[in-house]
C-alpha cells in the first residue's frame, strides 16, 4: 500500500501496522503464508519480521539507566526497493512505557509498532543544487561520522554528543553568519580606506599659516603705540599728583607721622638782611591773622583775642593752627609763591660782572623795601601792628576805609553772602550796625518811616517794615521775628541796604530801579544782595553816583 | 571781576563769621601790609631802570599821609604797571577770601573737637605741644 493509492481512505501516506492491527489483522492470526504485500517503500520492522525476511533485532543496550526493550520486532513484509531512510521518520506506537503498562494492568498485550512516516521537507542533493561550501561540508562531516547509526539506541553519551553535535552546527552556522558580517565590514573599511587615500591633500597657505602664529611676533600698531606712550605719561602725571598730595599731607596733616608743621620759620641763612626780615615779617602777619581767627572761635561770644590771654586762647590757636594745616591756606600764601631771594642769586652766580650787577639790584631793591616800611608805618603810626584800617583807608581805598562807610540806623544786622544773620555782638558794642558813620547821622532813605512803608501808589504803601523784634532762631531770616512776616523783614531789609549805601529812595526811582521788585524779591530770598537786586531789577548807576562812600562803598 | 564787589561779599562773610570791626581793621591792615610785601616781591623781577625810577622817587620820606600813599602806590605802579589799581584790590580780596576759608575750617574743627569727632581731636592733640601756638599766644 502506497501513499498514492491508499485505499483504505486513510490520510497516512503509509499502512501503519497500526491500522492493520485496528483492521482486525493481526500477524499471527494471519492466515495466509505471505502477509499482506504493501507497496510503501519501506516495510514496518513488524511486517518485516513477520516475513522472516531478517532476524530479530537485538538490542544491546549497556547504560543501565535505560531499561531494556522487552520483545522484538521484525517486518513482516519484504522489500528489494531501496529506502531512504532519511526521508522519513520512525515512531514508536504506542511507547514502550504504555505497552508495558497495560501489559501490567493486563489491558492489552499488543506490542508497540513502528511507524514510519514521510517527512514533507526533506531535500536531496538533487533539490538543492545551490548548496553552500560550508552546507557540504557539514553533510560530509555528517556522513561520515553518522554511517551506520540509525539513532535507535542512542546512549546518554550518544545524546550528549548529539548535542554537542547540534550546537556544533549551531555555533557554525552562527560564526558563519559572523564571518559573513566580518567581509561586510571589511568590504566597508577597504571602500572607506580607498576614499580617505583618494581625498586631496589640505594645501595650506604659508602667509595664512604665519599671520596665525601665536608665537609670531607682532610689529606696533602705531595707533597701539601712541596709546601705550599716552598710558604712560597718565601713569606719570597720577604718579606725580600722588607725590603732590603725599607732600601737601607731610606737611599740612598733623596725623602724618612726617608732618611738618606749618608756620615755622623758614628763613634761610643765604637770605640777606633785608630780604630775611621781609619774610619773619611774613611769619609774623600769618601768627597775628591766626591770632585774630582764634579770638573769632574762641571769642563767639565777643571777647577778642588779647581779652581771652593765656590758657584762654590755648585750645583755639591749637585749632586755628590744625585747621589752617588741615587746609593748607599757609602753602597757598607762602608756599606756592617761591619768594626767589637775589642774595642767593647773587651768591650763585659765578661771573664777578654778573655778581655785581645782581649785588647793585638787590642793593636798590632793599632801599625800596626800606622806604616802603617807612611809608607804611607813617600811615599807621605803629610800623607792621595794628593800624585800625588806617593803611587800608588811605592806601587802598583812597582815604576811605572800608569799615568807616558802615550802615547807620538801629537794628541794622548785615549779613553774610548766603544770608545768614551775623551773629556778631558783644565786642564793647562797636559793631558796625550801632556805629554811627562818619557823618554822625543816620542816612535815611525815605522807603521806611514810623515802621511803615512809604511809597505812594505801591500796593505796599504803608506795609509793615519793623524788622525782626523777636529772638528766634534764624534771625532776620526767620519771617516769625517780624510783626508783619515776610513782608515785613522783605521791606525792612530792602530800607537797610538803601541806607547802608546812602541811596534815597527817589534816586533809585529815577535811576530807572524797580523798587517793588526788589522789596517782593527779598521777601521771598532775603539772601540776596543789593547788586543782585540791582542787576535784576535796574537802577544800579545809583551806586557809581554814591561818590560820598570813596572806591568802595557798602553794598549788601 | 568787581573786586570792589567781591571785597565787599567777603568782608560781610567774615562778619558773619564772627569778626568784629576792631578783628576786622586788623584784618584789613593785615591784607594790606600783605598786599604790599608781595608787590616788593615781585619787584624784585623788575628790571634795573624800574628800580632805578623807584630808587629816586622815594628817597625821600614821607612827610604826611598823602607822600607816604604816592610811595606805595609807585611801588605797585612799579610792580604792576597801569592796572595796579585793581591789582591793589585783587590782592586783598585773596588774602580775605583766604582768611573766610581759614575761619570756617577752624570753626569746623572746633565744632566737631566738642562733638568728640576722634578725626578733630586727633587733630588738634597733634597741635599740642607745637611751638609755633606759643608763638601765637605770645602775640596775645
């Protein structure tokens, strides 16, 4: 029975002995002689042996572990064809271990049979003509250490080693696989090697190359070097004022370790006599200017400087003389002006005709000096001592002492540039505010009668204008001291500075003077003065036809 | 610049300052004798005819005031040539404005010396001692 004409229905592309037991057949009970001729290439080891064709198979099995195959089994059928074997599988049905379990439970006696069937996917040689090198090999290798195993009697070891054998196969196919990836990148790799020695050389360019060299040595920039020289003549002049201010602080900050206190006599031995006295005369006016801003610290409250005497004075001239170093007011008036002396010229000069020209000028120069002393000490009656302005008066402001043309009137308190009331007083009372002038009579103006404003017409007629009567502080700037405020102090100021510079009130008008103005602006900035009011608001010829206060007359 | 002006703004600080018209006179005398000593200072750059010119006009004393005024403005003539005039006045205001700032930086101190301002008191401890203030105090 072949695959091809099975008759039976059966899908099996072989007659199991299976079937034939299930079809009531059984080998022994056959009674024919010749068991039942199948056509399939191969015959069952049971109709092999039930034909008598080969002896029993034997089975040696020498691993204990396995237990022996009880009964053998032979075809029954014969068959001079040629098999195959590899085209088909063998099984055993059933098992060993079933056959014999229900030969033990006396369920059935019937012996396991083979089964043989076709593999579906079996190739040949024939089938596949493409085989690879690799693929022969391994059926050479399987030829030749698989003849004449069948599989049957596979040991432990058997197995083992076909596994082995299997992971052989595996372990080739996988490093086939890999060498196959290998050529792949070294096929890569030379492509990529035959690119990289076929890319053009980098020509570079020389006078590139050396304009970036770090280490290429750089001619100036012209503009570089001007910047460089202007850097250094800075760091020079900063040099130089340090040196400045360092010595300006040695000589004038008493904290310095190396100061130099000011004032001290610095007469120099190579002076000659005359040129040595001009300067202690020097000495001598800067100690009796400190002397008289000691009494003004000291003497706030109006006691002069000789009234203080002794310990009185002690602390001011101390301070006088630190703020005057602080300050440095002694360089500016001696120091910075470098008093050349012609007895040191003279001294230095090394042509006999030249020293003597130098000793015949110096000789005139003391005369004049000489004489000067003398003009100067009639005029003051006391040589270089106080002379009471009557050297300023007549020398300096053609006989008119700049004190002598003070204001007159009561409650006259001048003030300062910033408008600040002068706080002086005391004094024996001499100051210039209660002094009568010259004249011995008070100048009136005309602005201010009884208290009152007096301009007929102005809005301002008959405004207050007492002045400040009370003591609070701020003085004349304070509006709460005067009866009629801002107005009033407004007013009353504008009057005093009228008199002070002995201008009537209808010359100021016919001078073309705003006198309104003038009174409404120092309302509201009583620190102004009377040039400023003049300048702002006309009328300043008043004070150049004031001959009566000589060259220079009060103006506030 | 006025210096009349300007002397007289600065004559009315130092009255606020606290000088009175006795400290002021004094003041202005000094400004004055000072004024004078650097004309013949600067005389002394002058050339032999200026001298010379000098030597013959004062070689006479001076009788009154008025002798003694024409002496000394030829020798600020002298020194200064036409404008000495304002010259004059030019240096009196220096010496004044001088005398302002001085005043101020000693009332200065002295307010923050009571204060007990450790700068201020450093200050003037470091004047303690210096023989130049018995000098002064010995003109007292």
């Amino acid at each position: 029975m072949t695959p091809e004409n099975n008759n039976n229905g059966g899908d099996a592309p072989i007659r199991s002995s299976i079937e034939i037991a299930m079809s009531g057949q059984r080998p022994m009970d056959n009674t024919s002689t010749q068991p039942e001729s199948t056509n399939t290439p191969i015959q069952s080891a049971l109709e092999k042996a039930m034909s008598g064709e080969r002896p029993p198979i034997t089975h040696e099995i020498n691993d204990p572990s396995i237990a022996p195959i009880q009964g053998s089994y032979e075809s029954q059928g014969l068959s001079s064809n040629p098999v195959d074997l590899n085209k088909y599988t063998e099984n055993l049905k059933p098992d060993i271990s079933a056959v014999t379990q229900n030969w033990e439970n006396g369920f059935s006696n019937t012996p396991s049979v083979v089964v043989a069937a076709e593999r579906n996917n079996v190739k040949t040689e024939k089938n596949s003509p493409e085989k690879t090198i690799h693929e022969k090999e391994m059926e050479t290798y399987e030829k030749e250490h698989n003849d004449g195993f069948n599989g049957k009697h596979l040991s432990q070891e058997g197995v083992k080693a076909l596994g082995v054998q299997d992971m052989i196969v595996d372990l080739a196919k996988e490093n086939k696989k890999l060498m196959e990836r290998l050529d792949k990148m070294q096929a890569t790799l030379d492509k990529l090697a035959s690119k990289s020695t076929s890319t053009t050389p980098y020509d570079q360019d020389p006078a590139l190359a050396e304009a970036l060299d770090p280490n290429k040595v750089r001619p100036l920039n012209p503009l570089e070097d001007v910047k460089n020289k202007t850097i250094e003549e800075q760091n020079k002049k900063a040099q130089q004022f340090v040196d400045q201010v360092n010595e300006e602080d040695r000589l004038h900050n008493p904290l310095n370790p190396n100061y130099a206190p000011s004032g001290i006599e610095t007469t120099s031995a190579d002076s000659s006599e005359a040129e040595g006295q001009a300067e202690k005369n020097r000495i001598e006016r800067d100690r009796k200017k400190k002397l008289l801003i000691a009494g003004v610290i000291g003497g706030g409250v109006g006691l002069t400087a000789a009234a203080l005497g002794g310990a009185a004075i002690a602390l001011p001239v101390t301070i006088t003389l630190g703020a005057a170093g602080a300050i440095g007011t002694v360089v500016k008036m001696v120091g910075e002006r470098q008093t050349y002396s012609l007895y040191q010229m003279e001294k230095k000069a090394t042509d006999s005709a030249e020293k003597a020209k130098l000793k015949e000028k110096r000789e005139k120069w003391e005369k004049v000096l000489k004489w000067t002393d003398r003009a100067i000490a009639f005029i003051g009656g006391a040589g270089f001592g106080y002379m009471a302005g009557s050297l300023v008066s007549k020398a300096f402001f053609g006989g008119h002492g700049l004190l002598n043309s003070g204001p007159t009137g009561s409650g006259y308190h001048p003030t300062n540039l910033n408008g600040e009331p002068n706080p002086r007083g005391g004094e024996g009372g001499t100051s210039i505010g209660h002094q009568p002038i010259e004249s011995g009579q008070p100048f009136d103006s005309g602005l201010v009668k009884d208290g009152r404003v007096v301009l007929p017409g102005d809005p301002s007629n008959g405004n207050l204008a007492t002045g400040p009567i009370g003591n609070l502080p701020g003085g004349e700037l304070n509006p709460n001291n005067a009866l009629g405020g801002q107005s009033d102090l407004g007013w009353w100021k504008l009057n005093q500075y009228l008199n002070a510079n002995h201008i009537k009130v209808s010359d100021l008008q016919a001078a073309g003077g705003d006198i309104h103005r003038m009174g409404y602006a120092l309302q509201v900035d009583p620190t102004q003065t009377l040039p400023d009011l003049l300048n702002k608001f006309g009328g300043s010829s008043v004070l150049g036809q004031n001959a009566g206060l000589g060259s220079t007359g009060i103006i506030r | 610049m006025d210096y009349n002006v300007e002397i007289e703004n600065v004559k009315q600080e130092l009255m606020s300052l606290g000088f009175t018209d006795d400290k002021l006179n004094q003041l202005l005398d000094l400004a004055a004798q000072e004024a004078i000593a650097t004309a013949m200072d600067d005389l002394k750059e002058a050339d032999d005819q200026t001298l010379d010119e000098l030597e013959q006009n004062i070689q006479t004393e001076p009788t009154n005031d008025e002798d003694a005024v024409k002496q000394l403005n030829m020798v600020f003539q002298k020194a200064y040539g036409d404008n000495y005039e304002n010259k004059k006045l030019e240096l009196m205001y220096q010496y004044l404005k001088q005398t302002v700032e001085e005043t101020r930086a000693a009332k200065d101190l002295y307010t923050r010396y009571q204060a007990g301002d450790p700068t201020a008191v450093a200050t003037v401890k470091a004047q303690e001692g210096n023989p130049e203030a018995q000098k002064i105090m010995d003109m007292a």
